[in-house]
C-alpha cells in the first residue's frame, strides 16, 4: 500500500468524524470556532502521529496480555509532553483548549488506530495513517467550527464580516454542534460515498 | 504475531515503559517549568498593569490575594483578585481599587460564561467601560433591574450580576484593609 493512499484514506475513507464516528466528545465541545477546531484537531495529530510511531516500534517487544496498558502508557505520555509544550509556548491556546487535551488520552481515534493499524503495520506507514487519520479529525473539525462560527458569531476565523451583533447563538453552543455535525455527515456522505 | 505473555515479559515490559515515560515527562517538566511561570506571571502583571495607574513597585498579600502597588512612597492602588460564582461557573476577576475607594478599573481573569452572552463581560465595551472609575459612595453597586447603578449586558443579567458582586467583594476586602 503506497504511502500517500494511506494518507488521502484517512482524510475521506477512514475519516474520523464522519465516517469512523470516533472522537465526538472533542469535536462537539471544541468547534465553537474555525481557529479552536483546527488547533484541537492539529493537536491530536500531534499525539496520533507520534503514538502511532512508537506503538508500532514497541510492537515486537511487547506482550499481548499487557498490550493496552502499555499503549495507554504511551499515549499519555505524548499527551501530557504536549500537554507541558502547550502551557509553555501558547498559553492563549492553552486557556482555551485546556481541558481538552488531556482528555485525548481517551479519544477513541488514538487507541483505534493503535489497535486497528499501528500494532500490525511498520513505523512508516504508521506515521502516515496517523498523518492521514489526524489530517482528517483536524479538516473536519475546522470545517464544523467554521460553519458554527460563520453561523453562530457572523465571523470566520476570526474575522467579522457582519459588523458587530450576534449571528445565531444556537450554533455556538451545544445544540448547533449536534445540528451542524449531522447536516455535515449526510453532505459528506452524499459526496464521498460511493453505492 | 504478537509476544506470548509470561509473567516475567509481562512485569518487565510494563515496567521498563512506564520507567521510561516518567522519565521524559521528569525531563519535559524540568524544561518547561520556567517558561509556564513566566506566561503564568505574564498574564496576571498584564491583568494588574490594566486594572490600576502607573506604579514601581507591588507587593503581593497571600493571605488577601491582593496586590498593593507602590510609586515611590505613595499607594498607588490595590489590584484586588475576586471570584463569584456566574452563569456557567467561576468567574474570577481583578479589580484595581485607588486609596480613595473608586474603581479604578477591572478586568477578567477567567470566566466560563455562554459565548455571545455572559462571555460578553469580556468584550461589551459599553459594560466594561462603567467600572472606569465607578465611585461606589456615589453610585449603587447593583444592576438596574435590582435598583442599582449598573447597566447590566443584554440578555445577560445573572452574569452581570456575579460580576457586580466579584467587584464588591473587591470593595469588601479592600475596606479591611484600609480598617486595618
């Protein structure tokens, strides 16, 4: 398998918001904006990428009683470096992700791949399924935070286009996550899927 | 495929990766412990140097949580931390007070209030602006719809509200002091 099919795999076909549906806890929460979206998701690549690597490496060594604590080990590890990384040189990010990042320990997306592809294919390909994959959570999560944004706030990026007021507010809180996730599922199925 | 499990395997293995990790995270603490303090420090000397007028020197309270700032011999001000509970949790905010007992200004530590609505108390100009100098003897530290002085944020009475109280529990702890 080439390495830039994998890639393109995980950015449609293997696509974690819309089509694995893994990692929704992150995606409602954090998509109140284009720009928080993208950081969260560009986060997740971080751990994915770099989890993916190491799991693979330590495959041959590990014994498969113990396989899921060790990966657990590893993944937090990444994400409490990232966690450390994060404080230090972006604390404005930080402020606004914070809570979110150590729970990508958790996110189903890290330990799926680990499980469905790290531990059976070599360090390379792993990086690029994880670069694949985490490319994918982190498109997805900035287009939902856009059309929440754009929606919600009258504003993508950042940037105002309404002149001051409000847009709907629904978009920008929890109600308008589920709304806009949904309507975007059925668009990039329509799209993507193929009968 | 994978390794067959045996206790020995199993114990090393674990514990080896876990020696590991702890290791780079010891390492990654190490390394980034100065420069979290300085963002952490950063923060609150630029939430103080907004909340209060030109001064050389502050001197932390612990027991208070409040910062008494100094220019030459004179008090300049107190910069005030204060916490309330708001629409959707803590908020925290500093509130520079001058000798005479007149907000000098106030500004918002951290809040987790709805976007677009209480969050507002962060970027409503209109809002923010009336505790420029809200002299408390002369006004009345309550919003308008409890018969007060202060202009609360469309839609967002509860937040304001906690807000108006953060400031005067600011004054509170400001008055022990001076009765000290």
């Amino acid at each position: 398998m080439s390495k830039l099919r994998l890639i393109g795999d995980g950015l449609v076909k293997n696509n974690p918001t819309f089509v694995l549906l893994l990692g929704m806890c992150p995606t409602l929460a954090t998509t109140t904006s284009a720009i928080n979206g993208m950081s969260m998701g560009l986060a997740t690549l971080f751990v994915l990428v770099l989890s993916n690597m190491a799991i693979s490496a330590l495959e041959p060594v590990v014994p498969d009683k113990v396989h899921i604590p060790v990966y657990i080990v590893v993944i937090a590890t990444f994400v409490t470096l990232l966690q450390l990384l994060m404080q230090a040189f972006t604390p404005a990010m930080y402020e606004t992700l914070g809570l979110f990042i150590p729970l990508i320990v958790v996110n189903c997306i890290v330990l799926g791949r680990a499980e469905a592809f790290a531990n059976k294919h070599g360090v390379l390909e792993s990086a690029c399924d994880g670069l694949g994959v985490g490319l994918g959570f982190t498109c997805s999560l900035t287009v939902l935070g856009l059309v929440r944004e754009i929606l919600g706030s009258g504003s993508a990026f950042g940037w105002n286009f309404i002149g001051g007021g409000d847009g709907m507010l629904a978009f920008v809180m929890a109600p308008g996550a589920f709304l806009c996730l949904g309507y975007l599922m059925v668009l990039f199925n329509k799209l993507f899927k193929k009968n | 495929m994978a390794v067959k499990s045996n206790l020995t395997n199993m114990v090393l293995v674990l514990g080896l990766t876990c020696l590991f990790c702890s290791a780079v995270l010891g390492g990654a603490y190490v390394l980034t412990k100065d420069p979290i303090e300085k963002a952490t420090a950063e923060k609150q000397n630029r939430a103080i140097a907004q909340v209060l007028p030109h001064f050389s020197d502050l001197e932390y309270n612990a027991d208070g949580h409040y910062y008494k700032a100094t220019d030459g011999d004179a008090v300049v001000g107190y910069a005030i931390e204060s916490s309330t509970v708001g629409f959707g949790g803590a908020l925290s905010l500093m509130v520079g007070i001058t000798p005479d007992g007149v907000v000098y200004n106030s500004s918002v530590l951290s809040h987790s209030e709805t976007p677009g609505l209480g969050a507002k108390c962060t970027t409503d100009g209109r809002f923010m602006d009336q505790w420029r100098g809200f002299n408390p003897s002369v006004k009345k530290l309550s919003v308008t719809k409890d018969g007060g002085d202060v202009d609360a944020i469309t839609a967002s009475t509860i937040t304001s509200r906690a807000y108006t109280q953060a400031v005067a529990n600011a004054l509170d702890t400001f008055n022990a002091i001076c009765h000290e």
